[in-house]
C-alpha cells in the first residue's frame, strides 16, 4: 500500500472553510484563518477550456487577485445521465494550486441568468421529464420550471457527485465556497403558470414560511408584511388567501417555490460535502415590474422569503451593475445575511477599487468581486490593481477589526441615474467626529473622480488611526469642543501585518496639522496620532 506523502497528509488535515461571527461580522475562515477574497470572476466560458484558462492565472496573480470565480457547467461535467465527467474541473483546480489561488465555484446548473442553457442534453430534450416554465399565453420558456421533482433530483445528483468529487480530490480546500446556480428569476412574466404551479398557487401556503412571518414581525420588509397583515396575517390558507392575487403576492409565491428548489439543491451538495453556499441575484431596475426584470429572485425585498424557505444557503449575495453601489449593497449586510459581492462591474469601471473598499471597510463584507477579471490583462492602469495590493497589505488589520466597531468605510453616494451627492460623511469613530470628504480639496472634482475614491479609517488605538484608500481627506473632530490636532502623521505600508514608516506628514500635506488627505490619483495608507487642547 502506498502512504501518503507528508505534504498530502499535512494538506488532508486541513479543515474545511467554513463561516463565523466575529462581533457583528461573518467571515470565511480558511487554514483556520479569517480570509479576505479579493475575487475576480471569469467570463462564463473562460473555464470550460484548460489550455485557454491556463493562460489567465498569470495576470491574474499579477492583478492581486487571490480567489478567482469560476463556472462549472452542469452540462459539461455530466455528458450522459449518470456518467461524470470532471476532466475540466481537476485541471481548474490544479492549475489554481499551481499559481498559489483560491477558487470559488459558480454551478451552472438548471438555472444561469434565469434561462436554462447550461442543462444536459438529456434534460433538454426530454421536455415531458423535465418541463419547462411557460408565460401567462401558456407558451414554453427556455426556463426549466421548479415545480418539477424530477429536475430537481437530476440537478441534485449532478451537483452532489460533484460536491463529493471536491471532498475526494481537493484536501488541500483550494475551493472556498459554491454558489448555487446564478441570478434566478423568472421572465417574461411574473410567474411559471404551467399546470403543476397553477396547482401549487391555489394549495396551500406552507407552514414553515407562515411560522417565519409570525416570529419575525417586527422585521419583515414593509412589502411582505403589507401584502401578509392586509389579508388578515392568516396562519393558514391558499396563495390568495395569505396574501392576494396581486403580481407582488405572485412574486412571492414564485420566490418560495425557487428557494425550496434552491435549498433542496444545496443541502443535497451539502450532504456531501459541507462547504460555505450561496445564492447571486440580478437586482431590479426602478420602475421595472416583475418579470420586466427577472422576478423571484434573492432581491431584498423578498428576502424574508429566500430565508424561510432555504435554510442550507449560507448567503444571498449581490450582484451590482448600477451606479446606486452604496445604496444596495447596505441592504444586502443584515444580522442574518453576511455581504459577499462575487459579480461586481466589469473591469475598467472607474469605482471597482472604491466599492471593493466600501464593501470590506463599511459593511464586513467576506470579498469583492468584479465581473470578466481576465480583462485587466489588457488594463495595466486598472486602479483595482492598485486598490487590491493595498488591501492585501491590509488584510490581518482588516480582519481584526471586522465586526468590532472600529472600522469605517467611505465611498461617494450615487444615484441610480448617476448623480453624484458630493456632501460629505459624518460619522463617529474611537471617540471622536469624523468628516469624510472625496472631494479635490484644491480643484474641481469631475463625477468620474469621486467615483473612483473611497477608501476605510480604522482605529488601531487611543487616538491612533490607520486612513487608507484614494482621495480621502479625513478632519478629526472632538464632540466636547476641543481642538484636535495632529501629533504624528506618517505615510507607509504594511508589512507582515505590521506597520512600516514611510514619509512623515506633518507639513503641507496634512495642511499644516488641519486633517490627513490621501492623494487622488493613487491608492496609499497614512498612520495618525492625535492629541487635543483648548
């Protein structure tokens, strides 16, 4: 018999990332270390090629990337039913190994941005096994339905066999966690209205999401608790019953029935083995009804619904393409729902370095992501490059403060239509006010600028700070009216967690002692003492 060698050994010992709560914040722990994922999520056909995908990890690494996101293919990894096929996968993970990165895995199962094209082509053609959706018309969609048993015991073998193949060939946890299928929803209609569905909409409610409504009352989202409370916030009945035949009361109904699937799906994965999972959502555009943007997904608003029907996802990520960054991303941090953003902007927005900062510095998150990362191949001035070296830098003080209340983070509020709010932020932070400007404090600043500053302050001690990021200019204040001033100012890097002294900044760059600002065109980190008088 053949032992393993001590390296495999070493590397099989390895425990399983999984998640915790530190203080108010969720992190991954990885090597029984909290992980920070600075991501980066491949194009949808990027993995499917080992020859082509080996080429990317290069840049990648060059980028400061540590954790690349990557599809797998329900149709690619199972060829004929039953018969698995992991050739793509084992080559992703070794060369992953090879290039020191971690992976995230996205499962292109029954469903990929709502449509149904990653299916087996048994399953697409064997529509009477595995019916389709259908619109209102009664018209079939490329959407496979989520009524179906069968579906969802195909995709839950095909999943689970994979899942047991990572367990079996992956000791050394190079995968951190699984997103299960990606951005769900229905079109063009609010709703599946094939006959299994119709069916499910007149039977009754299920007990479990009506006992969640109950015991979370004070907390549900105003719609939910509009639609439940206007009929009575019954305990038992019908769809229509519970909550009406409006396309909000539909919404929820369809949003039930695809996290039942969903957390079928990823408890059956789970089984075999128990990574980290989560769902990714589309988020819906003002104005824009359900089914005019793919209904029923994991959107805040119905968030009270994904949590009560699927309980074995671990989180309800976002996906963002919209200006309105700051906006939606607080909705996604609540104390039941860690945020994680695998599918930013695409790279060569301006704002990716200010959102990934905003993200990690403000609202805990376990990572940043941005969308088509093999594109910064081509973009050697990316300032994501930059903002990801110095979170990098940052990450042992990061994750130490992560949930403690002694870390801020800042990024210039935009609106939908991309109106930029130029104000200020206010906020208290170790004792003392903090005003947070992104504006050029000596010029003009364009939209596109604010846009792509931001940055974190955090509190490393008594009237010490660490001020990190991209044109921030940070004035201290103190609440009982004294006068705050500078004692040191020094602008450095971290090294092996430990701060190392660079310039010191006591003259015209903190303008004589009045507040620490960062330069606007690059991303940089500066350590302050204060001290006060009157």
């Amino acid at each position: 018999m053949l032992l393993a060698s001590p390296a495999m050994a070493a590397a099989s010992d390895a425990p399983v990332p999984h998640l915790r709560k530190q203080g108010t914040a969720v992190q991954l722990i990885v090597d029984n270390q909290p992980f920070l994922v600075l991501g980066g999520e491949l194009h949808n056909s990027s993995a499917s090629y080992l020859p082509s995908l080996q080429k990317l990890w290069k840049p990648l690494q060059e980028a400061g990337v540590n954790t690349v996101l990557a599809p797998v293919q329900w149709d690619q990894v199972e060829p004929q039913e039953g018969r698995f096929d992991f050739t793509v996968l084992d080559g992703m993970l070794k060369q992953a190994r090879a290039s020191n990165s971690r992976l995230i895995l996205l499962w292109f199962g029954a469903w990929k941005n709502s449509m149904s094209t990653y299916m087996p082509a048994f399953v697409k053609r064997d529509q009477q096994r595995f019916p389709r959706a259908r619109n209102r018309a009664g018209e079939a969609q490329d959407i496979l339905s989520p009524f179906s048993a069968a579906t969802l015991k195909a995709d839950a073998a095909a999943f689970a066999a994979m899942m047991a193949h990572l367990k079996q060939t992956d000791p050394q946890r190079t995968v951190l966690m699984v997103q299960v299928e990606n951005e769900i929803g229905m079109l063009p209609d609010v709703r599946d209205y094939s006959a299994p569905a119709n069916a499910a909409f007149a039977g009754p409610v299920p007990a479990q999401l009506t006992a969640y409504l109950a015991a979370n009352r004070a907390t549900l989202h105003p719609m939910v608790r509009k639609l439940w409370e206007s009929h009575g916030g019954r305990s038992a009945g019908s769809w229509g019953e519970v909550f009406g035949d409006t396309i909000e009361a539909q919404e929820v109904f369809q949003a039930w029935y695809y996290a039942a699937f969903t957390s079928e799906l990823a408890a059956a994965g789970k089984a075999a083995y128990g990574l980290p999972m989560f769902v990714n959502v589309a988020l819906n555009r003002p104005g824009k009804k359900p089914g005019e943007y793919p209904s029923a997904g994991p959107l805040p608003h119905l968030f009270d619904i994904w949590k009560a029907a699927a309980p074995a996802v671990d989180i309800l990520a976002i996906d963002t393409y919209f200006a309105n960054f700051t906006e939606w991303a607080r909705q996604f941090k609540r104390p039941d729902n860690p945020l994680f953003v695998p599918e930013g902007n695409r790279i060569g927005r301006p704002e990716l370095g200010a959102n990934a900062f905003f993200s990690i510095g403000e609202l805990d998150a376990i990572g940043y992501s941005p969308f088509g990362i093999e594109d910064i191949e081509r973009a050697p001035n990316d300032p994501l490059r930059g903002a990801y070296a110095l979170l990098r830098q940052m990450t042992p003080l990061i994750m130490q403060a992560q949930g403690r209340g002694v870390m801020r983070g800042f990024k210039a509020s935009v609106s939908y239509d991309g109106v930029v709010d130029p104000a200020p932020a206010k906020v208290a932070l170790g004792g003392y006010q903090l005003e947070v400007s992104l504006a050029n404090q000596w010029g003009k600043t364009e939209s596109l600028e604010f846009e792509a500053r931001g940055g974190l302050v955090v509190q490393t001690g008594d009237d010490e700070f660490v001020v990190a990021g991209k044109g921030l200019t940070v004035t201290f204040r103190d609440p009982d009216g004294a006068t705050v001033a500078i004692e040191k100012a020094t602008e450095g890097h971290f090294k092996d967690g430990v701060w190392q002294e660079e310039r010191w900044m006591n003259g015209d760059q903190t303008h004589q002692g009045r507040h620490i600002r960062l330069d606007g065109e690059r991303w940089s980190a500066q350590k302050v003492k204060l001290y006060k008088f009157r």
